[in-house]
C-alpha cells in the first residue's frame, strides 16, 4: 500500500477522561487503498481484534435556527436570557429570520453571546443601529 499523501486519521478523545474512545476516522483519497486497509487490518492486528469497515455516510444535519449571512453578533448579554427573548427584542425593530443563544457543552451555561440573523443587509443594519449599545435583560 501507497503513503497516502492526503491521508487523515483522527482518534475520537473522552474529553473528561482525556483517554481514546477506542475508535478512530480515518479518511484516505481513493477508493482501493481504503479497501486495501480493510483488508489487511480487520480482524486480528498485533494481538488486538480491530472492526474495520467504512463508516455510515453522515446524515445532512438541520440547523439549530434559520441561518442567513445578514448575521449580527450580540455579545455581553445576560446568562438567563433565552433564545426566544433575543427574538422577541429584535423583532420589535426588523423581522428576525433566527435566532440563538450558544451554550457551554460542558457547563451547560449560556456563553453570553448570541447571533441573530436577517433576511436582508438592509433589515441586519436597522437592527444594528437600533439595538447596538441596548440593555437588554440586566
């Protein structure tokens, strides 16, 4: 088998434990040497019993909100406020296509900013202008 030259391996980490989840992505450039890997290492490989085989094609995920490219970033906001709260304000002045409060994956607390998305450049600076240097929720 050929060095890839575009060859990606990534171990999958717990990242409370800092170990390996004990498996692993491995991303090659073409077909016959991934099924080349196939065939020599699944089963036995040095003393271990290693499952090698192509990996489900990921499922397109929906996004979390509507999202556009008319994006304004709200930062310095409150921890308690939600989702819903940050629409409501916005939309007093435009009409918002989405919005979404991000979250800490470990703590589970709000990161204390937001992004809030437009449909046009037109309506994004209306709310800029309008809200920017707002209180909102303490």
């Amino acid at each position: 088998m050929e060095a890839e030259k575009d060859l990606f391996f990534e171990v999958l980490y717990d990242r409370k434990a800092g170990r390996s989840r004990g498996f692993a992505f491995m991303t090659m450039s073409n077909i016959e040497n991934c099924n080349l890997v196939i065939e020599n290492l699944d089963g036995r490989y040095m003393g271990k019993t290693l499952r090698v085989n192509f990996s489900d094609k990921p499922k397109p995920k929906e996004p979390l909100y509507p999202e556009t490219e008319y994006k304004l970033f709200v930062g310095n906001l409150s921890w308690s406020l939600t989702s819903e709260s940050l629409t409501k304000a916005f939309q007093e002045y435009v009409n918002v296509v989405g919005a979404r409060v991000l979250y800490d994956g470990e703590t589970g607390r709000s990161r204390g900013y937001r992004f809030v998305c437009y449909s046009t450049k037109s309506k994004m600076d209306t709310a800029l202008e309008s809200l920017n240097g707002v209180e909102l929720d303490g």
